[in-house]
C-alpha cells in the first residue's frame, strides 16, 4: 500500500469488472457518477464489451482467440491477462484500493481477475477480488472450477470475498431466476459503492485509508454485508439488514480477524441511536469474530421526515479452519429471527435477534477451499 497518500482529495478507488459478469457490475457502478471512483471494464469477449457504455474498456485476448471470448476455461483468461500489454499496466497504476469483480465459474474472470489483483497488489494498492460463485445447477465442473479460482486468487490478492447465488427470499417465497441476478447485483453493487464512497469521501467521524487497509490488506478470504433502512430505529435496523444480508452467513463470519462497521446516517441522528446501533452490533457479531474492530459515522443531509441509514459490514482475516471445505452452513443450529415490529425504537439489550445469516439453508454451496 502507498506511503504517500496525504489527503482524502488524493485518494482514488478503482473498481474494474473482469468478464462478462464482472463487467456488467461495474458498468452499474459506473453510472452512479461515484467521485474519485474510476470504472473500468477488462474481457476478452470484445463485443460484449463494447455494449457496456463505460469510457475505460480494456479488450484482451490470447492467441486465436479473436475477441471471441474463452469459452469458460480460466486458463485461457490467465492467457489473456498476462499478454494484456501496456492496456493491463495502464489499468495498474494509480489506484490506491481496487476493487474487481468476476463471476468465478467463468474463464475471463476466474482467470484474469487473480492476475490483475496480483498485479495491483505489486503496484501498491489494496486488490480486493469479488468472485460471484456459480449456481448449484452448473454442475461440479463450474463449482471446482470456482474453487480453484478462489484458491489462486487468495495467493495473490489482498483479500476475496465469495458471493454465494443461492439467496434465501425475505418471505420464504420460491424466487425467480432474474429476481435471485437481480438480488445478487443489488448486494454486490450497494456494498461495493459504499465502500467506495467510505474511502474517498470525508464523514463526521470517518475512517481513513489506513483504517481500510487494517481490515483489507493481506486479510485471505473477506465477507461484505450492506443493509439500509427509513423510518423509527432506522440506524439500529440497518445494522440489523447488514448483518442478515445474504453476502453473509455464520459460516463466513466465525472466526473473523478484524471488522469494519460504517455507519451512513442522517444529520438529526441522535448519540442514543449511535449507541443502540453499535450496541446491537456487537451483540449479533462479538462471538463471530476474534480481533481488530474499526467504525466509521458519515452525516448526510436529510431529505423529508422520514429517517433513512446504509450500515455497511466488512468482516476479513478467515483462516481456512474457519472456512472448511464442503461445510454448509445448515450444520450449524440456527433459529428464526422473529419478526420485526415497525414501531420498535428503543434496543433494550434482553432479546437479541437471531439474523437470517444464521437461518438453516438446504442451498448447495461452492465448497470451500481446503
């Protein structure tokens, strides 16, 4: 990581999307006009790039492959990554934290994704990987394929976070195919953004590069929760949404080295709903992880009567005994959380509810690596 960096108007956060999926999430970032925030998009699959709209595309390829992609084998996106050129160095240089984002069950971003990162990570900056795991019903090869993806990117990278497609439904309801990509995309667009902004934009009570890179840098495998809330308790219950998110689970927060918690919260919040929030916090994640715990506050303008707080969760430093292979989270007792009540306010710190992180899942996961 840079020594160098003297003030926040210096910093610059770099969110690349490698392949298809990946790029496809970053071209959504990229149209929320982020500030100090570069998007960019790397594929071989020239054509599909060229229909992202975003001003930075990177189109790699390798021998023979015309711009025609790498009919999903990673080693080919390896191929491709290492003959990228002056392109790839470009994309290098400069970022203080990068962010990329890939589908793991792909060529281009199982393969080029890691490479890049390493790249990054030799250049100074933070890289941290967002691999979207396959769906269950892609069969063995894409979920070995994912798991040697994740085991590559964790040598190089500072930290990879895993994004699981099987999505419990708030209701209990059967979820579409496009609702279950939509949510994914949501997830990961929300988390991701509001890292972002955590970095390059200054708040009341604000955590640093130095902060971040605590929690990131070198941390192994990394788990990201975003949640936000309107109306009474709106902070204590975007704490609460974070930590059900479906980015996370008991099984990826157990054992966890270090946590950031930034909390993104109207002018008028009072201390006491601070407090509540942290408190609540703490209760639902002290047993699940063992050291280093960051916080940030950011106050924004309120716009009507209604309150409204983002609380985004990032737990990192998991040790593959933390992360066994083939261990689903439905081995673990689980209870349901209780239904909220919409006029509730106040914490009193008696009944802790469970989050849906803990809920038993029947969902077939990527094993983990070993």
């Amino acid at each position: 990581m840079n020594d160098g960096v003297t003030g926040r108007e210096e910093l610059r956060v770099r969110i690349i999307g490698v392949g298809g999926v990946g790029g496809r999430l970053a071209a959504g970032i990229g149209r929320l006009g982020l500030p100090n925030v570069d998007v960019a998009a790397v594929d071989t699959d020239h054509a599909s790039l060229s229909r992202l709209g975003l001003n930075w595309t990177v189109p790699i390829g390798y021998e023979g492959s015309d711009g025609r992609g790498t009919g999903k084998r990673a080693e080919k996106g390896v191929e491709a990554a290492d003959a990228g050129g002056p392109e790839i160095e470009n994309l290098v240089a400069g970022g203080q934290v990068a962010v990329l984002l890939a589908s793991f069950g792909g060529g281009t971003g199982a393969g080029a994704a890691p490479v890049i990162a390493g790249r990054l990570h030799k250049a100074g900056a933070v890289a941290m990987i967002v691999g979207i795991e396959p769906f269950p019903f892609e069969g063995e090869a894409r979920r070995d394929a994912a798991r040697k993806a994740a085991e590559f990117a964790i040598e190089v990278a500072d930290c990879v976070v895993l994004v699981p497609t099987c999505l419990p439904s708030e209701d209990g309801a059967e979820m579409t195919f496009n609702t279950t990509v939509s949510a994914i995309n949501e997830h990961v667009t929300n988390a991701v953004s509001t890292l972002a902004g955590v970095i390059v934009q200054p708040g009341s009570f604000d955590m640093d590069l130095g902060d971040v890179g605590r929690v990131l840098a070198k941390s192994g495998y990394a788990a990201l929760g975003y949640g936000c809330e309107h109306g009474p308790g709106a902070v204590a219950e975007a704490v609460r949404s974070a930590c059900s998110s479906s980015l996370l689970d008991a099984q990826r927060l157990t054992g966890a080295g270090s946590v950031l918690l930034h909390l993104s919260v109207a002018e008028r919040t009072t201390m006491d709903e601070i407090e509540q929030a942290t408190e609540l916090f703490s209760r639902l994640s002290a047993s699940l992880w063992r050291g280093d715990f960051v916080l940030g506050v950011t106050t924004r303008p309120q716009n009507g009567e209604e309150q409204t707080a983002a609380a985004l969760v990032i737990c990192s430093g998991f040790s593959q005994d933390d992360l066994p292979a083939n261990k689903q989270a439905s081995e673990r007792s689980t209870e349901e959380l209780p239904a909220r009540d919409p006029d509730a306010f106040y914490y009193d710190g008696k009944n802790i509810d469970i989050p849906t992180f803990l809920r038993r899942s029947r969902c077939s996961r990527v094993p983990r690596p070993a």
